[in-house]
C-alpha cells in the first residue's frame, strides 16, 4: 500500500534535483520523522512550486504561517510562486490546503488537523529544499483505496533563484 507513494516522491525527488541540476545519491535526500515533519524555510527568499499531483478535484494551497501567500490550486503544475514578504531561514512554515468540501489541512503534527491526523509528509534535500506532500481525505475515509496516499498536493519549497 505505500509502495506507489514511495514510488511517486522518488520520481518527483529526482525530476526536482534533475531541474535544479543536482546528482541523486543515497546520501544526499534526507528524510524527516514523517511523524510530526515540518517545513523549515532553506532562506530568507524562497519560492514555491507546485507539482504535478493525483487529485481528483482543486485544493487550494497556501503559505499560513509565518506570513501569509496564496500559493493556488494543485492542479497548477509548474506555477512558482516567488514569497513576499521574506521570511528568516530556519523558521516553520506552516502550509495547508483547503478541499473543495472546506476541510483545511496543515503541514506539521496531526493536532493541527481536526481529525488530529497529520494530512502531509516532508521530504527534505541536501540543498535544505523540501518536497512537501498533502493527503486531502479526512482520516475516516482511509484504510479504503490506498488512502493516505499523500500525492493529492504536492509542493517544492525552495530558495528564490536569482
């Protein structure tokens, strides 16, 4: 059941370092305990791009915290979203996502979420990148079609390039 996700974040992990020009070895992806990942800001400028996900339907993503960014749909594959204002490197940010249903979705520990479920996972690169990865059905629907699946928004944090 988390063979396609692992499947799916590899290929994603690897067409990311292909586009920033960066080799893939073992050593160079790192992953964060998925239990309570967060995104931490790899500069002071950053962007943030949306990648190619399976949903069936829009969510909507956005930045929430330090400041705010709409950052748009996921099914807005290849739209880069330069962040204004600049955040401090180092710090959380806090993404979500909005279902067409209103249910909203936060980066970070389950308690966030009101099924007190963790609704993404974060996969961070040797170049203090991260691929963040949403699952938009609430908790009482998983165990049934592979879900969570965490492919249903899917996003690449990253520093601004010039």
């Amino acid at each position: 059941m988390q063979k396609v996700p692992f499947i799916l974040a590899l290929a994603i992990l690897l067409t990311a370092c292909q586009k920033e020009g960066t080799s893939l070895q073992s050593n160079e992806v790192k992953f964060e305990s998925r239990a309570n990942a967060k995104v931490k800001a790899p500069a002071d400028l950053i962007e943030v791009e949306i990648l190619e996900s399976n949903s069936e339907f829009d969510n909507l993503i956005e930045l929430v915290s330090p400041v705010y960014a709409a950052i748009g749909s996921d099914n807005s594959n290849g739209t880069v979203v330069d962040m204004i204002p600049a955040v401090t490197a180092g710090v959380e940010l806090i993404f979500q996502i909005t279902t067409p249903e209103g249910n909203v979705w936060q980066t970070g520990p389950g308690i966030r979420n009101s099924d007190g479920q963790k609704h993404a996972v974060v996969d961070k690169l040797v170049d203090k990148s991260s691929i963040v990865m949403f699952e938009d059905i609430d908790a009482s629907g998983w165990g049934t079609a592979d879900e969570p699946n965490f492919v249903d928004a899917i996003i690449h944090v990253r520093e601004r390039t010039p």
